[in-house]
C-alpha cells in the first residue's frame, strides 16, 4: 500500500520530535526494530548520507551515522546495484577510483543499521527524508533540522549556514573535494541539541532570515563587482572571463585535436584516446569544474549526405503541414471549405481527391501551426452535414508527429509565443491601442510575402511568459477579435534555416509528398557503419550525458556547417537547460 509522507512536529516532555510516518513508492522499504517508547534518555543519532546518479535513480553510495558524544559508529562506503552515471563528487566527494575496491551493497548496510540502532533510537539528520529514501528504510522517530530551523515561506537554510550561524563552526569547506558525511552527521546532531537545549524562542532572537539575506546580498555584490571588472575591459574573452573570476575550465578532447584551449593558463586539459573514452571521463569529472567543453571527434558527413539530410528535414516539415480532411459529398462547395481551412492560415495547395469512395481534401500550409490548429478544430466535427476526420498523411516521417509536436510547444523558444491567424493589415495599430489588455508582450512579428511585400493574414506574438502568452490567447480568440490561433510551434531560426535551404530541396506548391524509400532502399540505410546510424547512436550517448549532470546546468551544443555544391549550410548550435529537479534539489541545499 502507498504511504504518504507525513510530518508531525510534537513536543514530548520539553523534546521536539520529527515522526516519519511514511512516504510514497516505499513497499520494498526496510523497517528498523525501533519499536520501543521514547523517553528523555532515547538516544540521538546522528545520520548523513551522499548518493550517485545511476541509471536507475539515486543510490547510496556512503552512509556515516554519529553518536550523542560524537563518535562515529558507522562510516560505510556502498556500492550501487546499478550502473553508475554520475558521481555527484562535487557533494559527495566519492570518485571512480575510490568506490572500485567497495563491496558492501545496500542489503549489508540496511541490516548493519537494524542491529546498531537501539529499539527507542531518534535519528537526527538535514533533509533526512532523501538519506532514508537513499537508504529505502523506515524510521518512526527522526529529527530533521531543515524543519526545526525553517525559513520564511517553507524555504530551509543550507546547513553549512547553520553549523557557522548557531554553533560557529565552518563546514564544507571549498577547498575539500564534496561534503565530509561524518562530520555532517555531526553538526546535524549539534544542531538539534541546541534546539532541545535553547528552544525556538532563542532561535528566534538570532535573526537567522535577515542574516542570510545578509549574506546572499554581500554574495551577490561580490559577484556584480567581479563581473563589472570583467564588462569594462573591452575584448575579453571567455577564457579571460574565467580567469579573472578565479574559475578552472576543463577541456576533453581526443588525443589527435588540438586547440588554443590546451594552453590557456586556467584549462585543465584532459587528452583520450576515443570518443568512448571521452564520454566516461566527462561523467566523473564534468561535476569538478564549472564550465567544461567536451568535444567529440568523428569524421565529417560527405556533402551529399548533408544535402540529403537537409532535403530530407525539409520533406518532413512539408509533411507534418500537410492534412487530409474528409469524407464530404460529392456536391460539396469547395469555395466554402477553401475559406473554412484558409481561416487557420496560408494554404500553399488544396488539392481534390477523388481515388477515394467519397471526396477528401489534401491541404498543405505555409506553417506548422496552421496544419495543427485545423486538426485540432475540424477533426470529428460536422461540415455540411457530414462528420469529418482531419489527420496528417501517415509516412515514416510523421510517425512520431505527436511526440514532435509536443516537444516543440515545450521549446524554451516557443513558450512565450502565440500563434493567430486571420489578422488584418491594421492588426498591429489595434493591438496597440488595446496594449493594456496584453502585458508582457514583447514584440509582434508579422511575416511578410518575399515577392509582393504585402502583409500576410498571420502573426506571431512573444510574450514575457507563458501566463501572459495564455492570457493574451484567451482574450483574442475571444468573439471581438474573431481570431484563430494557438501556441506557437516553429521558433523564427528554423524559418530562417528552411527557407536558405538550396532551391533543389524545395518542392513547388500543389506536388504530392514524397513517398517514403523502398523496402530494400531501407534496409541498405540502416548498415552498421552508415553515419546517419552512428549519429543516432551517438547522439543517445551524448543524451545520457546531459542526464546524468545536475539539474539546472546550461548546455550548449555547436555543430559546424558544411560547404556543398550549392554554396555553404550554416551550422547549427542548441541551447538546453536542465530541469531543477526537487529532491537532488533538497539534497544539494543539505
């Protein structure tokens, strides 16, 4: 059965005790014996915990547990069930090289802590509900001093804040490699003493709100006055920048790549001998440094390769815009219906199929959006007394059209932009007029035709967020603006890049799609060593590395344009940040 978790903060004969009645997802988790009744002398225990990314989660990978006097009596490294893919060593301080000889596994440590701990034993920790889940046991009777010590709105102080702001110690120090997990079991039973001693009244006399506000002010002031040293001097560089910030860069190359990077001053360079090599020296030492360019070497796609690659993304863009919509009578009006698909956007054909028992048409429209918002609207509607399916042709280029979709609406390009078609050449004077109804617009894009240099009947708004952006589409697709329009699906770069494709990949208006390669076309593609195939592969290795770091981390990936018969293909760079992901969150704070 599911367990919620639950906390209760209690007092018990002047103690204040924190009670774990359970959390979800802990079927297979182990009870302690601690079955007994807590008095004044129920011992505290200190307990901390670090943890590995592996490809099954968080794992333990070392588990310290301090007495009342403050002897250590467990201090255990772990091995993990699982494949490792990162070491978080920057927290935990655990490598490759010092968990290789480790063979205690989880099972050992649960049942090393059942026999240690008395049956009235009070488990004291920071977070601890991430070390019990890392651990994949239960306690009934635990302090957690994140709580005791909470801040305004829910937030927890850092408990490195709270060993020098209560007890005057300095813990975690920069200069050591991750957190000492002894040593922060310890604190965290220094800590809860000092509560049980002094209670929340004296804690409230210490201010610890403004003192951290305090000093994250004079952190952020620090760190404006080393950047204005870095923005004044003119023509710095990122190596410079880094430099003057007192950071190290690390630089993973193949041993045969050379670059100006391996002789900068504040660049750790570490040479490989493969790509294999490359990517496993990244996950263990990427949490080391702040800024790190990994760089992977294969050899260069032949130029028709890269046309056919481009002509091929092309087809499929033209494809994912094109929809088929049907059954209708055969004495429909085909004005009507021309006018019905035009209101979600330019159509580039509508084409008559007649192969059919009853008519179909096939429409294909200038953008994406278009396409998506007349499936979205038409599909399983009445028109002209017949109930019509509105769906995209089905090819092996738009089988994965739905997943496609979504990831584009979940774009950071895309998410604050709206989509609306059917807007008028006075649109952008009215929009203004009304800009009390819009906050947080940003800019309005109205696409013009290249030939005629008239405004086109659709539009693109950018706005601050995505509440804004939601709000502003409620409002216009509202009765008095009589428009159609959805979230945004194509960021303007890729309509840049479609439209510098060369002339050969672009299909006049009203040609059928393209039909997919032979069988035997197919299987010749799919040989081991083709380089679409060893792309692929690579790139769901270069996936798993990006997984693996921690969450909020910025990545960027440049990959070079190439020269053809057709002049130069510009490259090609993307820009992710990863998810803040709460429990590593809580974790790190710790």
């Amino acid at each position: 059965m599911n367990l919620r978790m639950m906390f209760i903060i209690s007092s018990f004969k002047g103690r204040y005790f924190l009670f774990l009645l359970g959390f979800p997802d802990c079927e297979n988790f182990v009870l302690t014996k601690c079955n007994g009744s807590i008095t004044d002398n129920s011992p505290l225990f200190g307990l901390d915990c670090e943890i590995c990314l592996t490809s099954k989660g968080r794992e333990l990978t070392r588990i310290s547990l301090v007495a009342e006097g403050g002897c250590c009596v467990m201090d255990e490294l772990v091995k993990p069930d699982n494949k490792i893919l990162d070491y978080l060593t920057s927290f935990s301080g655990i490598t490759k090289k010092i968990l290789n000889p480790v063979t205690t596994k989880l099972k050992d440590v649960q049942r090393h802590l059942k026999a240690l701990l008395p049956p009235d034993a009070v488990l004291v920790g920071h977070s601890l509900d991430l070390d019990l889940r890392a651990l994949k046991m239960i306690h009934p009777y635990v302090i957690d001093t994140s709580l005791l010590y909470v801040r305004e709105q829910g937030r927890r102080f850092k408990l490195k804040f709270l060993a020098k702001a209560i007890l005057g110690k300095d813990i975690q120090c920069p200069d050591r490699l991750g957190h000492d997990a002894t040593e922060d079991a310890r604190t965290t039973l220094e800590l809860a003493r000092y509560f049980l001693k002094y209670g929340p009244r004296k804690i409230a006399e210490l201010n610890l709100e403004a003192l951290a506000s305090h000093q994250e002010l004079l952190a952020a002031g620090q760190e404006l006055r080393n950047t204005a040293e870095i923005v004044y001097q003119p023509n710095t560089s990122v190596l410079e920048c880094l430099d003057l910030m007192g950071q190290k860069l690390l630089f993973l190359t193949r041993e045969a790549e050379t670059s100006e990077l391996c002789s900068a001053r504040n660049c750790q360079t570490i040479k490989c001998l493969s790509n294999k090599e490359v990517l496993e020296q990244a996950r263990v030492e990427i949490p080391l440094f702040p800024f790190s360019i990994v760089q992977f070497s294969f050899e260069p796609f032949s130029p028709n390769l890269t046309e056919e690659m481009n002509k091929r993304m092309r087809i499929k863009w033209t494809e994912m815009s094109t929809i088929y919509a049907g059954p209708f009578s055969k004495n429909c009006n085909l004005r009507a219906l021309k006018r019905l698909f035009k209101s979600f956007g330019p159509i580039r054909s509508m084409t008559l199929v007649l192969e059919t028992h009853q008519p179909h048409l096939c429409i294909q429209y200038e953008v994406l959006e278009a396409a998506q918002l007349a499936i979205e609207s038409l599909d399983g509607i009445l028109v002209e007394g017949a109930c019509i399916k509105v769906q995209r042709p089905v090819t092996e280029l738009t089988l994965d059209c739905n997943t496609l979709v979504n990831e584009l609406e979940q774009d950071s390009e895309n998410r604050g932009t709206i989509y609306l078609s059917g807007v008028s050449e006075t649109f952008k004077e009215h929009l203004l007029q009304q800009s009390n109804l819009f906050l947080g617009l940003e800019a309005v894009i109205l696409p013009k035709d290249l030939k005629s240099g008239k405004q086109k009947r659709y539009c693109f708004l950018k706005f601050r967020t995505f509440g804004s952006a939601q709000r502003a589409l409620d409002i216009l697709k509202g009765k008095d603006w009589k428009l159609k329009g959805r979230h945004a699906l194509t960021p303007r770069h890729l309509h840049a890049w479609l439209r510098g494709l060369p002339p050969e990949s672009r299909r006049p208006p009203g040609v059928r799609v393209i039909p997919p390669p032979s069988e035997q076309q197919a299987l010749q593609a799919l040989k081991v060593d083709h380089p679409k195939i060893a792309a692929w592969r690579w790139g769901r290795k270069i996936g798993k590395l990006y997984h693996s770091l921690g969450p909020g981390t910025l990545c960027l990936i440049l990959l070079p344009g190439t020269k053809s018969t057709h002049g130069s293909f510009s490259g090609l760079g993307l820009m992710g940040i990863k998810d803040e992901e709460e429990s590593t969150t809580s974790n790190m704070c710790s």
